[in-house]
C-alpha cells in the first residue's frame, strides 16, 4: 500500500500495510517527513488526529 493523505502543515497519516482478511490496518503519522506515531489498528478501533494549533 503506501497511501499518503495530506492533513495539514507537514502533517500527513499513511496508510502502509491492510490485514489479509481486512481485519487491521498499519498506519504511520508523520510530520515534516519524521514519523511521529506507527500503529496497527483493529477493526472497530479509531484513530483520532487532533492539531494542537487550532
């Protein structure tokens, strides 16, 4: 996979790898290139991006 979406500022979430049954997702947050946060969610789990800018 490797799908980037852009959020704000530098700030993209990535979306690097899926479970083979669709059952969890490898996602990374990264800032200015440098990965802030890498995570595999299960389903039914959410992922919640707040800025602290705003």
């Amino acid at each position: 996979m490797g799908e980037r979406y852009n959020l704000s500022d530098g700030t993209e979430i990535v979306h690097r790898m899926m479970g083979v049954n669709g059952d969890k997702v490898w996602i990374e947050l990264s800032k200015n290139g440098t990965v802030q946060y890498s995570h595999i969610l299960h389903e039914g789990e959410y992922f919640i991006y707040e800025d602290a800018d705003i």
